[in-house]
C-alpha cells in the first residue's frame, strides 16, 4: 500500500502486476475501501494479463478523511436543495474523478481501463465525461446516472441505510452493516455470511468512519444527471448490472447503457448489489473481454 497527494488530496492505492501491462483501475462504492474488492476479482485480471490499481475513494480508508466539514444532515440538506437553498458540499463526484484522474497521471500510466462499481460507477461516468483522454474503456456496475425520473431505492433498504448502530463500537457497527449486506446482496451464488463478516471486519480495520459515509452520500445525493453529458462521451462502455438490485435498480444500468452510444449491457439475472463468488468469473470474464477488444482495436488502428 502507498499514498500521494494529487490534488490537495492524500490518495491511498496499491499497484499489483506487472508496470508494463495495460492498467485495469478499480474504484468501489460507497463506505467501501480498497479491500472491499474480493481477492478473486483481483487474481481474475491479473491472470487474464493486466496490471491492477485500487484505490480509497478519499474520505474512506487510509486516504484523507474531511473531517472538519462535520457530519452532514442529509434530509436537512436535501430539504435545502428541493427549496433552492444553497447546499454546502465538502466535495462532490465531479472531486473525486479528479482523484481517479490525477492518480493515473501521478503514477505514470497515462490511461486505463477503468472499471466502478455502484458509487465508483458513477464516478467512472464523471471520469469519462471530464477526462476522457484518461480511459481506454469504461465498465460502469451497479450504477446509474443520476437520473431523478429513474425507480427509487427500495425504501426499507433506504430506512436502513438511514439508521444508526445500537452503539459506536466496531462489533455493533459490524452487525448494522451485515444487516444491510444481507438486504443488498444477491440470492445464493456462493455467498458466505461468515465470510462477508469477516470481510467487513478488515474493512472497518481500515477505516470506515460515519462522517465519510455520510458526505460520500452527500455526494451521491446532490448530483445531478449525467444523461445530456454521457450522450457525448465515445469512451468504449460496458455496463454490467443485476436484475434483483434494490438499492440501484436495473433501470439505472439501462438508462446508462442508453446514454451512452454503443454501449453494451449486460443484464445478470438473479444478481443484487454485490459481487458474489459465483459471478466474479462471469463479471471478471465481461470486462476482460471488453478490455481486450478495445485493445485489439487501438492496435488495428
């Protein structure tokens, strides 16, 4: 693991592969560090020939944390916006593309593959909008454009997402989270409970803090759509996503993979908002060959 500032902001990431291999960049979703990705998915690209990076999207993990802009209150905010008060934003998805963007500069690789899931999605979209010249391809997962016409969240899922732990202690904290995972994640496929408690456990070892999650999601929630901008983005995208999501329903996939020209979508039956063992190889699979093919076809040319 190292850390650079880009920015004005201290990025943690780790680099694994070979230097000289075309880059596949990961970004995860929300409250989610860099050890959020399963070690599976890492070992699939990089059997499949590619270099990797991951990164702590900033406010998460070992990357910088805004702690001095306080802990946002997220229905007084939105409340704000829907009246047309100003709504003080530490920073914004629009920000932390410009992380992705300035680490791949920083490091040397020039461009990438870039692949996000859920937040990182969007992320990834903002990333081709402003910095296209940073990406060879664009796999966009479980994500959306910020379309407000789109399904909402599941609204148990959101009251749950909404709630605090029964107290601050990392044990307490662990069981809201698993909760939440057991709403959010795919039926069968492979998934451990006890795994996925002991990956969280690693995560809030990394550092997973209230006050981040809650300006991510302010983040999330005052952006605005993306639509009319990825109309014109010509980075070549694929976009992967589950029909039993509920907390990003599948009409966000659609409504990406119909924004932006000639995109491919890929619709998972069964699949919720997660990355279960059973479907790395089939996700891993997609975006290897979407990567290739983009990378046959810079070569033809």
């Amino acid at each position: 693991m190292a850390e650079i500032e880009v920015g004005g902001v201290r990025i943690a990431y780790e680099r694994h592969g070979d230097a000289d291999r075309p880059v596949i960049f990961l970004i995860q979703g929300l409250s989610m560090p860099l050890n959020a990705w399963p070690p599976l998915f890492l070992e699939r690209l990089l059997d499949a020939g590619f270099g990797v990076v991951t990164m702590d999207n900033r406010d998460i993990g070992k990357s910088q944390l805004f702690r001095s802009a306080g802990v946002p209150n997220l229905v007084w905010q939105r409340f704000k916006a829907s009246v047309g008060l100003p709504v003080r934003m530490p920073y914004t998805l629009d920000d932390m593309a410009g992380d992705v963007s300035g680490l791949i500069g920083a490091l040397g690789i020039g461009q990438a593959h870039i692949v996000g899931v859920s937040m990182g999605g969007m992320i990834a979209q903002s990333l081709a909008i402003k910095y296209p010249q940073r990406c060879l391809s664009l796999t966009s997962i479980m994500s959306t454009t910020g379309n407000r016409r789109l399904p909402k969240p599941d609204a148990e899922l959101i009251r749950q997402l909404l709630s605090r732990p029964v107290s601050s202690d990392v044990d307490s904290r662990i069981e809201h989270s698993m909760k939440t995972w057991e709403m959010i994640s795919s039926d069968g496929f492979g998934v451990d409970l006890n795994h996925v408690r002991q990956r969280l456990k690693d995560m809030y070892a990394r550092g997973v803090t209230r006050g981040g999650v809650t300006r991510q999601m302010l983040a999330i929630g005052m952006a605005k759509s993306r639509v009319r901008k990825l109309r014109e983005v010509r980075v070549p995208t694929l976009v992967i996503h589950g029909d039993k999501d509920r907390l990003v329903p599948v009409a966000g996939g659609v409504d990406t993979a119909n924004a932006i020209p000639d995109a491919q979508l890929e619709i998972i039956e069964g699949m919720g908002h997660d990355l279960p063992p059973g479907l790395i190889d089939r996700i891993t699979g997609l975006i290897i060959e979407h990567a290739r093919r983009n990378d046959a076809t810079r070569a033809a040319a």
